[in-house]
C-alpha cells in the first residue's frame, strides 16, 4: 500500500475496523498527539481546541457519523442547562425533565427500541421483524456524563458552565469518552479552570498504568476470551471441569478487559495532567457483596448510587423501602448494560444479594465483621456469587447459562485436569498470573509505580519492548474489542 493510501486509510472510518486503544494504528496516533500536546500544553486555548478536536476524530473513527449524534447531543444538554440555570423553582424542573428525557430518549431508541419492541409484540402475538438501528459507541457513558452534568447543576452543587468548549471537552475527552470511567462534571471541569503541569514523575506513572492495561487486555484478557469463547459458545461439547475453569476464566477476562481499558484512560489522562479518577479496587478481594460493588466499576455504582438510589429515598425511609430502592436501582443498573432480559436478571440477583447483605448486618448487628474466619468466608461466597453471575452476563441466553452450570454439576471428573493443563498449560499459568497480581494490596500499588519512576530508562525501554513482542506472540488474528467497547 502506498504512501497515500495509508495516509487516507488511517484518516478515515471503516465499520469493521473501528479505532481500539489495544491497536497500533492508536499507538501511531497516540505518539502523535502526545507530541503535539508537549508543545502547547502550557496554553489553555490550543490545548483546549487540539485535545476536542482529536476527541471528536477519535470517536469518528470508533463510530463514524454517529459524531454529529453526540455533537448535537452535548450542545442541546449544554444550552438547556444554561437556560435552566436562570430560572427558579417550576421552570428550572421542567427544564430539567426536558434535558433528562431527551438524553435519555436519545438512549433508549439506539439501546433499547428492539428490546422494547420484541417484548411489546411477544406479549400481544404480533409479528416483529425488528429495527435496523445500531448502538453508538459509548452512548451509555457520554450520556451518563451529561446527566450528571446537567443535575449537578439543578442541584446547585456545580455552577453552569460559561465557556462551551470547556464544557465539550469534558464530554469528549477521548480516553474516557467511549468505555469510561464516568467522570463527573465537577470533578474535571474544575481542572480546565487551572494551569497544566505534566510533571515527568506522573507521566511515568501514568505510561506504566497504560502498560499495566495494555498487559491485562491484549495478554490476559484476549487469550483467556480465545478458551472461553469456544466453551461459552458450545457448552454442551465440554465436560465440568472444563467448564468451571471457563467460568473462572471468564470471571478474569471481564475484570482484566475492563480495568485494562480504564487503566489505559486513566493513564493517558494522567500523562496530561489530568485525573479522572478511579474505576477498580481489586473487586475479588471484596468480602461482601457491598464491598465488591465499592470496588467494581466505581463510577458507575457511585453515579447509580448519587443520581437514583438516594433520590429515590435511599436508607432514609425505613428498611423495606431500603431494599425496594436497592433493587430498583441494581435492576436499572442490569439494564444499563444491555438490553436483555438476562441482564435485567444479572442485575435483579446483585440486588437481592444486596437486600440479604443488608438483612445479614442488621440481624448480626455486625458483631462478626472483625473476625478472620467469616472474612474468608464471606470473600469465598461473595466471590462465588459474582462468578456465577457472570455466567448470565456473558452466555448468549438463559438456556446456555443453565447448561453450563449442570455441566459442573453433573458432569465434572477430576481426572480431566491433568490433561487440561498439559493441553491449555499457558492458559493456566496466565490464569495464575492474573490471580497473583489481582492478590496485591491497594496499598501496595503506590510502591510498585514507584519502583517503576525509579527504574533507569533502558529498563523501562525493555519492558515496554518485551510487553509489545508477547502481545504480537499472543494476540489472534485481528485486534480484540474490549467487552464494555459498545454499551
């Protein structure tokens, strides 16, 4: 291919290609815009411009003309909440259900019309052929970042924002833009307002969490999908031991998948001077289910918590109404991650456990939480809940789920893993590695960065260069979209 077309190739966006954080055409690009960014950072006006203007290319080429979905999006949000700002009372609520149904309508009809209409039709015996929609990417995250905006805002704890470019960026910024984390509008607005510093320490910092992320998605994550793919689509050919190391296997590809992405958007975002926060705290070492859904993509159960558990009541109007509030949100919290009835129940089942962790403290009156024995006890059932449940998330259907759980059940025979691991043994030694590293402290991960901004430069130049060769050993035949890539 020549010079020209590869030129033209990289510029524009192909459906079946879409731009993925895990792609060398993005490290090309990256290298590119980091360049860029070095020269003008220290200027909020170029900074402002290239950075949007990038984010608005960058979802281009994930998700084509739906660009002009998401412009016409934000700018509506933004004015609408400006002119709600000057009002009081009536008009400033009705400005507010105004700005909520349109992001939300705008939501509903890409994510859920098919949904809603098969279910419409099957409850009435009518014919349904479907719609031919397609999701935007990041739709679920961008409008969740509007919301939160725009109520903020009604809420007096966040004043509107005068400068729409400042406002646009929060929005587009691409390293969160199409899989999170959900940053909140007076969390990083704030930071536009402030001068730049891009300290060579933080941008080391930040350049290890993308290899951190780039090593759980393109390692651990996309190998482990390469098994669990072949059990998960054809249950019924395996026997139960190799389908409970399938369901654990999935359990690390989701985790390592998703906080791989954030890792790498949080890390971006650092190397810039900028924070968004964070998405995961070692979700599996949690000991209960609350704990997990503390550590589990934390912007979204703090936006669920923020912005529909409390408003709905939260614990404040006695314990029935308590759990009520909590199932509603869990459920509402399944359906956000897809339209599907097996969702809707993956989020109904965290709900419930959430009402029986609940009871179980009050009837306790929490008198064993110190104790070891029912720490490990409760980290072995909370963590075996989510692993089940994940069996939902991930199976094509309710019957696919049920089969690979009877599977273990019925037909499990030990002898089996032997072979297994002379057969799959890179598997299970990446399996044991992702296992390990999940094993460390919080604590400790200040330390580990530290020891990396200590380490000499040719150091640092060798790991980056040997993590790209087992990538390039690993990978299958095509770049692997990350799971969260269209919510």
């Amino acid at each position: 291919m020549k010079i020209k077309e590869l030129i033209t190739d990289l510029f524009l966006y192909h459906s079946d290609r879409p731009l993925l954080f895990n792609s060398y055409e993005f490290l090309f690009l990256g290298i590119l815009v980091l360049a860029v960014y070095a020269v003008i950072y220290r200027r909020k006006l170029p900074r402002t411009l290239f950075l949007f203007g990038f984010s608005l290319f960058f979802y281009y080429k994930t998700s084509g003309l739906f660009v002009l979905l998401l412009v016409a999006t934000l700018t509506a949000v933004y004015y609408l909440t400006r002119l709600m700002n000057r009002h009081e009372h009536a008009p400033r609520k009705w400005l507010l259900s105004a700005i909520i149904t349109l992001v939300l309508g705008v939501l509903a009809y890409f994510k859920y019309a098919n949904f809603l209409g098969e279910n419409f039709c099957h409850l009435f015996r009518l014919d349904f052929h479907g719609f031919d929609i397609l999701l935007p990417v990041g739709i679920s995250f961008y409008s969740f970042q509007m919301l939160s905006y725009a109520i903020d805002v009604y809420r007096h704890e966040l004043d509107d924002e005068r400068d729409f470019l400042d406002y646009a960026f929060y929005v587009t910024f691409f390293p969160q833009l199409v899989a999170g984390p959900i940053v909140r509008a007076k969390n990083f607005l704030p930071q536009l307002k402030k001068p730049v510093t891009v300290k060579r320490t933080e941008v080391e910092k930040g350049f290890f969490l993308i290899m951190m992320g780039l090593f759980k998605k393109s390692i651990l994550a996309d190998y482990l999908a390469q098994y669990n793919d072949l059990v998960f689509g054809n249950p019924g050919a395996y026997g139960g031991a190799e389908t409970l190391i399938a369901i654990y296997s999935y359990a690390i590809q989701i985790y390592c998948d998703f906080s791989g992405y954030t890792d790498m958007a949080i890390g971006m975002g650092k190397m810039m001077g900028f924070d968004l926060g964070i998405n995961f705290n070692k979700p599996y070492q949690s000991t209960s289910l609350s704990d997990f859904w503390r550590r589990w993509h934390i912007s979204l159960s703090s936006w669920l918590r923020d912005y529909l558990y409390i408003p709905l009541g939260g614990n404040r109007k006695g314990k029935l109404r308590t759990y009520i509030n909590l199932m509603i949100t869990m459920l509402l919290g399944g359906l956000w991650h897809g339209a599907n009835w097996k969702f809707i129940f993956w989020g109904g089942m965290h709900g419930l456990g959430l009402v029986i962790d609940k009871l179980w403290r009050q009837v306790t009156n929490h008198r064993f939480e110190g104790k070891l024995v029912f720490k490990v006890l409760g980290w072995f059932i909370t963590l075996h809940f989510v692993v089940v449940l994940w069996i939902f998330f991930r199976a094509d259907s309710f019957a696919t789920a049920w089969l690979m759980i009877q599977q273990v059940f019925t037909d499990f025979n030990p002898a089996v893993l032997p072979v297994f691991y002379q057969t799959r043994r890179l598997l299970v030694w990446l399996m044991i590695a992702a296992i390990a590293i999940h094993a460390i402290p919080s604590a400790r991960f200040p330390k580990v960065e530290e020891a990396y901004v200590r380490t000499p430069f040719i150091v640092k130049a060798i790991a980056f260069i040997v993590l790209i060769q087992c990538i390039l050993q690993i990978q299958s035949d095509s770049v692997q979209p990350f799971i969260y890539f269209q919510f």
